[in-house]
C-alpha cells in the first residue's frame, strides 16, 4: 500500500487522532442506528425522546441544540414524532413563535423500556475495548476537545 504523504510529525499525529475518532465515531453511530431502526426510530428521534424525557418540556431551539441537529431537519423530526403520538408541540405562553415540546404517555413508555438496553449496549460495546479508566481518560479528553472549540 502507498505511504500517505507527511504534513509534519505533530501534524501527521493530529490526523491520525482525527480519523481514527472519526471512524470510532462512525462505527458506533451505525451500530447504534440499526438497533434504534430494529425499535422503529431514527437517532435523531430516539436524541429528541431520550432530551424530553430526562430533560422534561423544552423549546424546539433547546432541544436542536442538545441535539446537536438543524431547524430544517429538526422541523421534519418533530412532525414524525407527533405523527406517533410519541411527543406533543404547542406555542409558548409568553410568545407565540417559541414552540414548547413534551413527550406524551407513549413516548416516555417506550424510551423508559428501551434505554437501560441502550445504555447496556453503549457499555458493552465500549468495555469491549476500553477499561473503565480508559473509558473515563476518553471522556475527559474529548470534553476538553470539545470545550477548546
């Protein structure tokens, strides 16, 4: 196989780091993904439940940014939520624009069943690879990414 190019030690280092986050990141994502769909829900569904029930009522701008989403696709999320009858949409008290969301009976009954498995798997498929104090160096350092942003 070629060699890839060089941009530089620390460079090449920062790359590396990049892509085999990236493809962590992925990896994850799918396995995620194909769990949630085997529940009929997408991520950005199960992101928006799993928020209103641990979060309780929010605004459609609080909860784009939790999960990490767009308005436009945001928009889309919502409405099939409704459409299940897992959520429910109505205007702010105190202005009309800002829309206040919360999850319905349904939809707490099915993330109260489905996320200690969620969270079970996440476990899993981390422990697979990482000790708890690995797990723990992870998830400081990615924080710290995170907040250097």
């Amino acid at each position: 196989m070629k060699r890839a190019r060089s941009y530089g030690k620390h460079e090449d280092i920062v790359l590396r780091a990049h892509i085999e986050l990236s493809r962590s990141l992925t990896k994850i994502r799918a396995k995620e993904t194909s769990w949630l769909g085997d529940r009929d829900l997408t991520l950005p569904q199960f992101g928006i439940l799993e928020s209103l029930y641990h979060l309780g009522r929010l605004t459609v701008g609080q909860i784009t940014t939790l999960t990490l989403s767009t308005p436009g696709n945001i928009t889309v999320v919502i409405k099939n939520l409704q459409s299940k009858g897992l959520i429910n949409a109505k205007p702010s008290e105190e202005d009309r624009r800002i829309k206040i969301l919360e999850i319905t009976e349904k939809g707490s009954s099915i993330i109260q069943s489905i996320f200690p498995s969620h969270v079970e798997n996440l476990s899993g498929w981390y422990d697979k690879a990482l000790s708890e104090d690995e797990i723990k160096t992870l998830s400081h350092l990615l924080r710290k990414l995170e907040k250097a942003q």
